[in-house]
C-alpha cells in the first residue's frame, strides 16, 4: 500500500492515458468491455486521487521524481538544482485531484447513455480521458514546462470534444473558438516561461521560487502568465469565449470544462502564490485579482439574465461564479504580507473560495448535465420552446432546483456555506465587495428563477405529452452531485477540515512547497 | 554569419515575429489566415527558446565525453520540439474545425460564419 | 463540533436549520389538511375559470423564457446596450480583448512601482 501511494501520483495520469488510449482497441470489441474498463479505470484513478490526498494531508507533500533512483530524490548528486521533471502534490493538487476525479467519473455515467445514438464513440471516449488525464497532470506537476503540456492537452482534447458533434454548426464554431483561444493564451505561456527559463535556467516551480529576484523582466513574465490564465478560466474581459463553448458541447462535457477552468485557476494561483509568492508585490496583484473577480461576478450575472438558451445561460453563470472565487483569493493574495489580517479574515477568505470551487464544480456540473437531460428529452436548448416540463420530468425538475439554490447561496446547500465565508471575511477587507456579492446572489436566484419558470412550470404542451424522464445512468450521473451538494451543504465543517484547509495551508505556506523540491541541497 | 550581427538581433526577430502573429490575429477575418497566425506565433516562440539557449561557438549536447566547455543549453530545444509537435497537432485540429466551419456556413469569414453572440 | 461554520459575526449550523425545517413542514402538512378534500375531478370544478370568457390554449397564455423580467431589461436599457456591445462572438475581437488586458494590467503594475 505504501509503494502504492508513493508511486500514485505518476500512476494516476498514467493509468487514466493508458485507459485512454486502451479504449478505442476495446471499443472494436465490444461496447459493454470499452464501458466497463473505463468505470473501472476511473473508479481506480479516483480511489487513488483519495487514497494520495489522505497521504498529503496526513503526512507532507508527495513529491515524486521522474526517472529518478528513488521517487524523492529530487537533486541527483553533484548537481544544485533539479534537472528532472517533478511531479509536486501539497494540499491544493490533491484538493484539485479529487474534484477532478469526482467530475469526471460523473461525466462518464452520464455520457453512456446521453451519446447511446451517437457514431464515433470511441472517440468520445479516448479525448474526455485524454482530457482527465491532461487535468491531472496540470493539477500535479511541479514543473513550469510540463504544467504548458499538459495545458494543452487539455484544451486540444477539449476543443474535439466540444466540436464532437458535427452535425452543428455551432458547436463547429465553439471548439474553433475555444482551441484558438487556448493556443494563444499557451504560446504566451510558454513565452513567459522562456523569459523565466532565460534568467534562472530553472523549469521547476519550487527552484524558481527559491531563486526568484523580481527583475523587469519577471515582472512581464508575471503578467503574462496572469492574463493568460484568466483568459483560461474565462474571467470578466476575458470570459467571452466560454459562453459559445459550454453552449454547444455535449452534455457531460460542460462539466468537465468547469473543470478545466478550475484547473487553469490552480495554475494562476500556483504562480501568483507559489511561484512569486513573497517577492510579488501583493497588494496591487491582489487589486487586480480582485477587480477582474468584481467584474466576473457582475457582467456574469447581468449576462446571464439575458439569456434565453439555457445552456448559455448556466455559461455565464459560471463566469459569476467564478468571480467569488478571484474576490476570495485576491483578498487573500493582498494581505499575504501581513499575518494579522491573514489571521483575521485572509485565511477565511482563501478557505471560502477553495471551498467554492468544489462547490462550483459540483452545482454547475449538475445544472449542466440537467440542462442535457433537457435538450436529450426535447431537443432544444431554447427557453422560449419550453413549457411545463415539470409534468413529465418530476426528478429532473427537482434536481434542477437543488443545483439552482445551491448556486444562488440559499441554506442549507452548499453554496452557502462558501459564500457566507466569503462575504464574511471579505467585508472585513472591504464591505463594498460583500455587498456586490450579495447582490450578485440576488440576482442568480431571478436567474434561475426565470429557467425554472419557464421550462418546469406552466401547463403541460400537447406536443411534451410523451416526454419521458431521461434514462437510469443520466439519473444516477445527477443524483451523484446533488447528494454531493446536500453533504457539503449539511457538513460543511467536514469538509472544510479535511480537504480545504491543508489546501489553503499549502497556498500559503510558499517556503513548504520550495523545501519539498530544494531540501536535499545542504 | 551570425558573428557579424549585434548579439540581440534574434530576440528582435522573434518580437517582431510575435507582433506579425498577433496582428494577423487580430486583424484578418479570414480564419485560415488566423490558423497562419497562430503558426506564425508559435514559431516567433521557438526562435526565441532556440535563441536564448544558443551560445556562440557552441557544441551541439549531442556527446557523452564533452569535447570542449562550451556546449549549447540542450533543455530548451527540447522544449522547442515539444513546442513544434503541439502546434502541428493544433493546426490539424483548427484545419479541420475551419473546413466544417465552411461546409456548414459557406464562408471563411469570421464575422459572417458567426452564429453565436450575446 | 465539526458541522459549524463560525465565520466571523455569524455561525452556521445545519442541525438547526434542518429542525426550523422540519418544523415548517409539519405547518405546512397541518394547512394542507384543512383543505377541501371532496371536489370532483374532470368536470368544471376543476377547470379554469376566466370571467366567464373562453380560456386560450395553453401554448398562448404562458409567459415565454424570453419574455421573463421584461421590466427589468426595459429599466436597465442603457446598461445592456452598453455591456452587450462587446460580446460580438467574433475570434478576433477576443484576442484583442486579451492583449488590452495584458497591456493594461502591465501598466499598473509598473505605474503603481514607480509612485511608491
């Protein structure tokens, strides 16, 4: 068990790629073989991400080298620094891990029988392992340069998967925005790493942290980085992309996206805290973090109200809520240096905003793969089609309501219990930010309230007579969330000391994560 | 050749490389031409790792008993291969989004082959 | 212990919540008694009365998805012209998007090193 855990961290991108690649060749064979391994494979993935992460948040950082005689030797002899690819898991990777693993083996549920009619599954198939495997290696590497591969695996596996069905044009025109999007946030990626690798000779996040001098050149190379980050997580001016790509893919995929977004927000937060950490200059990236979150939270919810495609909508939603997670974080990241407010309200707000991206993942996954089971029953996304779908689809209806409330912040579901963490610390920053998310919840109930309104209630049309409720394992898909929302909501105290707060402890504690990686040098 | 040239002049080509790249991004509506663009981009970024691994008079890192000091930084052209194996996959994939973009709407122009806004 | 949430001037404790819940579903339950049990079914009793006028077919007297909060967009006219404008959907428009907010967010960086 212990030789498992200690190779586990490679073990859990390898086996889902291996799976991946495995499941086209299976998939000539038999459908119900292809299924069935990839449930199992994942089952595995994710009984290893929990396994790891209890490993992580017991004991310390995994750490695990490449090639390497022994996992943790991470400097080989005669050498200063680290030459090989790390793999680096603290309390934010393994917390990341597992939502990762959680939506994805969902996603896959849900899509066996959501794409039953579909041609090409294997496909479908291979690319949403490719991109699980592509998120978990972003979430666990420890170096600069891998962290840019595996981003792009995601996005190119995530641009096939989106534009999968291409019987529409829309969706064509989805994954050519979202692919083009993502090539010109990575190469300038991939520009600042050079200008980072130019001065340090360094790929390693850890080393590079140790060594970091805050020159001019670090300093474009940061923001570079931070705009090309948020340009992947779809923040507010740069969230315009996400509401044509989430619209158009398959049902389960959305989900999996949210994830991908959530990934590339691990990425801004292992620069802005890990990798710049102490030497950045707090306050004003924190200002900036906070101000595109405001934003993000304001735009979204305004954007969304407006919409009358039901997956667009839930689109810009996403974008509002990943507002609350930047306020929370960029309060944190501006008051860094000081340990007094830290203690008094910036751990707090670092723990509601982790807390909100599971929570985001889980609420907005279930809001999506409803809004598929929708369009799956009735073959529209449009909200003006829909009327008094509440008749024939009892338990999607109340599904909905529940991903609804847990989204616009009412008790006793999870939302809440992020965002009254959130408001509450963050008020103590500035109160103007807490009344802005208030109002911002206000508003994502009406939000809702229009999607509930006008696709459950109302009479039943004649031509929805015969809508049925969707098949078994697009059920099972949902209902996995929802439970996973009233437990969050029910034992938030759980989950907050188990899960959130060794990853909060782990963003700020910068010299931890460098001394994992540089602690062998004498 | 490249004695003769101020030593910064490859850093210069690459920035004007990534200027060339995002302008055509920005300003050409045509989307093969923003698949050129995005090629463009990426190439300005291998020139420039390339460059800032380069040292003059180097060897290439191609031996196991080093004939002289001076060797070329090896790490960076890896990246560079990486870098130039990605974007073949991502041109493949954006040429054949753009080809059932034109079979479905009948232009390459990205401002008529919208259907999304709002 | 662990089901609280102590965030500053508040708390949060799910126990709590679950029996004021309860509590109002057993009201809930108890109003619902009281109600008139003995109507009959599928005849005039339990159709929809409209002043006596003819009551329009079901697909005509909903209030559609797009129609929801008419008054709200009507008030806030201005606003949306504003923040719609930019959500053109065109590729190119998002990298330039993407370049002004790199360049912006580099300039108060620097701005605010060189005043302090």
């Amino acid at each position: 068990m212990s030789t498992l855990i200690a190779h586990s961290s490679i073990l859990i991108i390898a086996v889902t790629l291996a799976t991946a690649f495995l499941t086209p060749l299976v998939g000539i064979a038999s459908k119900r073989a292809r299924n069935t391994l990839i449930v199992l494979a994942l089952a595995f993935v994710a009984f290893l991400v929990v396994a790891l992460a209890r490993d992580v948040m017991l004991n310390q950082i995994h750490v695990y080298t490449l090639g390497a005689a022994a996992p943790d030797l991470t400097i080989p002899g005669g050498a200063i620094v680290p030459v090989r690819i790390i793999l680096e898991v603290d309390g934010l990777s393994a917390f990341m891990g597992i939502v990762i693993a959680i939506v994805s083996l969902v996603a896959v549920i849900y899509s066996m029988s959501a794409l039953k009619t579909e041609t090409g599954q294997n496909g479908f198939y291979t690319l949403l392992l490719l991109m699980a495997a592509g998120m978990f290696g972003m979430v666990f590497t420890g170096d600069l340069f891998n962290l840019f591969v595996f981003l792009e695996i995601t996005s190119i596996s995530g641009a096939a998967l989106i534009a999968f069905r291409t019987k529409f044009a829309d969706s064509q025109e989805g994954g050519f925005k979202y692919i083009v999007v993502s090539a010109v946030a990575s190469l300038m990626i991939l520009f600042a790493i050079g200008l980072l690798y130019s001065q340090y000779n360094l790929l390693n996040i850890g080393a590079l942290a140790a060594t970091m001098e805050y020159t001019m050149l670090d300093r474009i190379a940061l923001v570079i980085l931070m705009s090309a980050f948020v340009m992947k997580l779809g923040g507010v001016p740069l969230h315009m992309w996400l509401s044509d790509t989430y619209s158009v893919a398959p049902a389960s995929i959305p989900a999996l996206l949210i994830v991908a977004s959530q990934a590339s927000l691990y990425a801004l937060l292992r620069t802005s805290f890990t990798l710049y950490g102490v030497t950045l200059d707090q306050s004003v990236a924190g200002w900036i973090i906070i101000i595109v979150g405001l934003l993000s939270m304001f735009v979204g919810v305004t954007m969304a109200i407006l919409q009358t495609d039901i997956t667009r909508l839930i689109a810009y939603n996403c974008v509002c809520e990943s507002g609350f997670m930047l306020v929370g974080l960029g309060v944190g990241l501006a008051v860094l240096a000081d340990p007094g407010a830290l203690d008094a309200f910036g751990t707090m707000a670092m723990n509601g905003a982790v807390f909100h991206m599971i929570n985001h993942a889980l609420f907005e996954g279930l809001l999506f793969l409803v809004a598929g089971a929708i369009f799956y029953r009735i073959g529209t996304r449009d909200l003006n089609q829909m009327c008094g779908l509440g008749h024939t689809m009892k338990l999607t209806s109340v599904l909905f309501l529940l991903g609804a409330l847990a989204s616009a912040g009412i008790p006793p579901f999870n939302g809440f219990a992020s965002k009254i963490l959130i408001y509450e610390s963050v008020y103590q920053f500035n109160p103007i930010l807490t009344m802005i998310g208030i109002l911002v919840s206000i508003l994502t109930l009406a939000v809702f309230m229009k999607v509930f309104f006008s696709a459950f209630t109302g009479a039943s049309l004649p031509r929805y007579r015969d809508v049925r409720e969707v098949p078994r394992p697009m059920v099972a898909a949902m209902i996995v969330l929802a439970a996973g929302i009233i437990f969050f909501g029910l034992f938030p105290g759980l989950v907050l000391d188990w899960i959130v707060q060794p990853a909060t402890d782990a963003l700020v504690n910068q010299g931890a994560y460098i001394d994992a990686i540089m602690g062998a040098v004498p | 050749m490249i004695h003769s040239l101020p030593g910064n002049f490859p850093f210069v080509a690459a920035v004007v490389l990534l200027g060339i790249g995002l302008y055509i991004l920005i300003f050409r509506r045509n989307l093969i031409k923003i698949v050129m663009g995005i090629a463009i981009l990426g190439s300005s970024i291998n020139l420039f790792l390339i460059t800032l691994g380069y040292r003059i008079d180097g060897d290439a890192p191609i031996y196991t008993e080093v004939p002289s000091e001076l060797m070329v930084l090896p790490v960076v052209q890896a990246l560079t291969l990486t870098n130039i194996v990605i974007g073949v996959a991502t041109s493949a994939l954006i040429l054949s989004l753009v080809i059932r973009i034109y079979r479905h709407t009948g232009t390459l122009d990205s401002v008529k082959s919208r259907r999304m806004k709002g | 212990m662990s089901l609280l949430i102590e965030a500053g001037y508040e708390f949060w404790n799910p126990i709590i919540w679950l029996i004021a819940f309860a509590v109002l579903m057993a009201l809930v339950f108890l109003f619902r008694k009281r109600g008139q049990a003995k109507y009959k079914k599928d005849t005039d009793q339990t159709r929809i009365f409209l002043c006596g006028e003819e009551v329009p077919e079901a697909e005509q007297r909903y209030v559609r998805g797009g129609n929801v909060y008419w008054g709200f967009f009507e008030t806030l006219k201005e606003y949306y012209n504003g923040v719609v404008r930019p959500h053109t959907g065109v590729v190119n428009d998002y990298v330039i998007w993407f370049v002004a907010v790199t360049a912006i967010s580099a300039i108060v960086l620097f701005i605010v090193e060189l005043a302090r």
